[in-house]
C-alpha cells in the first residue's frame, strides 16, 4: 500500500523541525517505524521527501558484461 506524500511530509517535518524522535513521529501518525527511519534518512541525505524511484531494469548490466 503506498503512503501519501502529505503523510510522509507531515513525518520528516516532527522528526526535522519539531526534533520528535523517529519512533515518536511513527507512532503519532501510525506508520512503521523503519518507514520513518527512512523517509527521513532520505531527507537528510538527499533533501528530497518523494519516494525514491523503484523498478526498472536490473538485469540486463550484468548479463550484457558476458554478451561477447
């Protein structure tokens, strides 16, 4: 099930701006707290609060180091 982007801001900011812990922010607005952990890391590192991209090919770079 994917999580609203207003939810997943609504996290980062308690744990960023109102110095709430990770846990505290998860149990507040009741989602998982590994997901928190992450939301915000991805915050702190990046600076971006959308999900990062999933999917994709993941393949096709290693069977193509054999292709000759």
């Amino acid at each position: 099930m994917a999580l609203s982007d207003d939810l997943r801001e609504r996290v980062v900011k308690a744990v960023v701006e109102e110095g709430m812990s990770r846990n505290a922010a998860a149990t507040r607005f009741g989602v998982s707290t590994p997901s928190a952990v992450r939301w915000v890391k991805r915050f702190e590192t990046s600076g971006e609060m959308s999900p990062a991209p999933s999917g994709g090919d993941q393949r096709s770079k290693r069977i193509e180091a054999y292709r000759e």
